[in-house]
C-alpha cells in the first residue's frame, strides 16, 4: 500500500439535483455530496454546498429542499445545473417541476425519484454549510419500481467521481447484502 494523501477515496457518488425556493422562484444544482445518516424513521440525509451556492440562502429562508435522482439520460441537463449559477440562469425553465406538501421544496418530473425535505439542521463549516433535513415523502415513477421499491437497475443514477473527474453507470448486481458473507460463517 502507498500513501497517497488526505483523498476522499468514497467515489462515486451519486448525482443529485437539489431543489429550493430561492426569491420566490425554483432553482436546481447539481450535488454529489449527500450522506445518509441513519436508516431509522425518521430518516435524516445531509447535503454538503459551499457557501456560494445561490441555493444556500433558499434552504435558510423556507428551511426545505429536495433532492432529486436524474437518470444517465438526464446527464447533459444535470451538469448544466453544475455549471451554471441560478443567480444568472432560470435552470427550473429545463424541467417540470411540481411540489409536494411542503410546497418550497421544487421537485423535478424529468427524475424518476425526488426526495423532500425539511431542515432539520445546519452546521457551519468554514466554507460549507453542511444541512441536514429530515425526509418527509419520497416520490417515485412506477417505471423505476419492482415491489414498491426503487430498483436501481431500472433507476439507471448517474454517478459522479472525483478522481477521474468523469460520470459512470452501475453495472451488474455481484451479491445479496446480508447473505453474501454466509459463505464464510461455517468455516
């Protein structure tokens, strides 16, 4: 093993768009850096902006946002909103955005998955405000479910990494969580 350094290894990530109100209007941005930070109700999920982002002051005021899935087919829409700034461009204007019940969490039609939020929880690192919302409804296409539940092979997330600055596909599913491991219980 060689030691390459402090490098952020967990790549890739998924691609998000992340949705808030910002002066009364919907905005977008692309955002791979959202965690999962628990798998109990209710569910919690974090999202990392520096504080530059146009959409920073959006989630502060209406204290919602959503985080949508696109797709691979929505790869040229989602970098876009990466590459340009709400404060110059109506990104929204790329969409069918609707609402859910929070009704200042903009979602978009175009992703098969949209997740909403409520704030839950700010903290304030130097150049990042890293917010914590509390999920409150999930909303899904039946294209992308198998049982009621999202299938990620029908799903097809676009996939962000750092190191190869480059978007991927999943590939093939190799194993069942919880089970694979089995193999070795009875050595």
């Amino acid at each position: 093993m060689n030691p390459i350094g402090p490098m952020n290894a967990l790549y890739p990530m998924p691609t998000t768009l992340v949705g808030a109100t910002v002066n009364d209007k919907p905005n977008f941005l692309a955002v791979a850096h959202v965690g999962i930070l628990n798998h109990g109700k209710p569910q919690y999920l974090s999202i990392g902006l520096a504080k530059v982002h146009y959409s920073n002051a959006g989630i502060f005021d209406n204290r919602t946002f959503s985080i949508c899935l696109p797709s691979e087919d929505l790869m040229v829409e989602t970098d876009y909103c990466g590459i340009m700034t709400g404060k110059k461009t109506d990104k929204a204007a790329l969409f069918d955005v609707f609402y859910g019940e929070l009704q200042t969490a903009p979602m978009i039609r175009q992703c098969s998955v949209n997740m909403e939020m409520k704030l839950h929880d700010v903290l304030d690192f130097k150049t990042h405000d890293i917010f914590v919302g509390e999920l409150v409804e999930t909303y899904a296409s039946d294209e992308v479910l198998t049982d009621g539940k999202v299938d990620i092979a029908k799903l097809r997330p676009l996939l962000f990494d750092m190191a190869s600055v480059k978007y991927w596909r999943l590939g093939p599913s190799i194993g069942k969580c919880w089970n694979a491991g089995k193999a070795l219980k009875s050595k």
